[in-house]
C-alpha cells in the first residue's frame, strides 16, 4: 500500500498566526507533524509519497533523514487545490492508497481501522462531531455518503471528515478516469476529495465511511486545532 500525503497548500486560514510555516510542518511534541505522520506510516509497511507545493524547502526539511519518500511538486500550489496536488502524484498510482492532508494529526489505531475496513473505497469519519467542525456528510445506514459540504445544514449531519481516505487497486482505474476528466474541465480549484463525492452526485459508485471510534484527532484548519493538539498530546504524557 501506498500513503499519498497532501502538503502543498498555503494553509490560508492559520496562515496570519504561523506566517510561512507550511501547517504540516508545525511541531508536535517537539516533532513536526507531517513527520510523525510519515514514521506511523512507514511503520504500517506504506510506501510514502508527499505532495508539495508552498514552502517546499520546508516541508523536505522536516523530512530530513527519512529514506524511501517520493515527492510531486505542484508548481501551481497558489492558483489551484489539493486535486491537481494529486493529480501531480498520478503516476505513484499503482497500488492500494491511503490519501490524507497532510495537516490531520492522527493515530495508529485510526490507520488501523482505515487500512482493515473491506470497503472500497473507504472515506475515515467522526459520528461523534456534527456540531462543530470544518466538513460534514450525510450518510446512509450502512455507512454510504448521501450528502457533503462545509455548509450542510445541522440536521442533515451525520459525521465530520477526518480528512483521509482509503483507495484500494480495484478502484484505482475509476479514480484516474475521473480525476482526469475533472482536471481537463479546469476544475483546479477542487479538493481532492471531489473526485471521490463526484461518485455519489452521479449515484454511479457507493463511497463508504469508517467511524474512528471516538479516538482523537485533528485536522489543522485555525490555531484552535494546532492547541487542541498540543493539550491532548501534553496531557498523553502525563498518563504515561
């Protein structure tokens, strides 16, 4: 299997608080996250590949000293979105996947429950978290997505997104076909993540959700989530 991780953003909503510290490369535990998030993949068997755009210099210095990364720049980070980040990576697509942002902090027992979940594809959620959050679905009884969207209404909400999804081979031909057909229509300014809702809009496959099961985890969109973070992973090691 192979991990795509998606770090070419600016990160514009956290950016006035960090300045040009690309969001996965802020330190965890004295760690920087997109790193911690590499080494649990690695040590999960993954071939990882990291997708760069901003402030590339930075990311590959916090991956310094790890061997076996593959890296896809996206020359045109500033004009588009995460969809032609991995579009940059479509010739790693050879294999299972696991994509996620590279900005999520989360744990081996939630790349546990993603990697073991028989679905295909399989998007990882929160039904725990439908009043506060950045990304909602709607989903039906036996875990398909039926609706999606920063602004679905509080009564349609089933779960928020953790931000990582799991693709495996089977699946791989549909994906490119329709990451490429959305990349030849200009649709740039699309998340990645749009190719896989492209699927339920059209009712042409079920994209499937695996609940994290309460465990913790983070999604780097404002300060409030880097703090979050750092109080859970304090508070860890005092436990210890």
């Amino acid at each position: 299997m192979k991990a795509i991780l998606l770090a070419a953003g600016r990160g514009t909503r956290i950016s006035r608080k960090v300045e040009r510290v690309p969001k996965s490369t802020l330190p965890v535990d004295g760690v920087p996250l997109i790193r911690r998030s590499v080494e649990l993949l690695q040590s999960a068997g993954m071939q990882c590949i990291v997708c760069t755009g901003f402030e590339e210099k930075k990311v590959k210095k916090a991956l310094e000293g790890i061997d076996n990364i593959t890296y896809c720049y996206n020359p045109f980070y500033d004009i588009t979105n995460s969809i032609a980040s991995i579009w940059f990576a479509k010739n790693e697509m050879d294999d299972d996947l696991l994509v996620l942002n590279a900005d999520v902090f989360f744990s081996s027992e939630i790349l546990e429950l993603i990697i073991a979940d028989q679905r295909n594809p399989v998007m990882a959620i929160d039904y725990s978290r439908t009043v506060e959050g950045d990304y909602f679905f709607s989903t039906s009884v036996d875990g398909r997505i039926e609706k999606y969207g920063k602004g679905l209404p509080l009564e349609q909400r089933s779960c928020e997104y953790v931000g990582m999804a799991k693709i495996e081979r089977s699946f791989l031909p549909q994906f490119i076909r329709r990451m490429d057909e959305l990349i030849e229509s200009q649709q740039h300014s699309a998340w990645w993540e749009n190719i896989l809702y492209s699927f339920t809009d059209k009712k042409e496959e079920a994209i499937y959700t695996v609940d994290v099961d309460g465990r913790f985890w983070a999604e780097i969109d404002y300060f409030d989530d880097y703090e979050r973070i750092l109080d859970y992973v304090a508070k860890q090691k005092e436990t210890e």
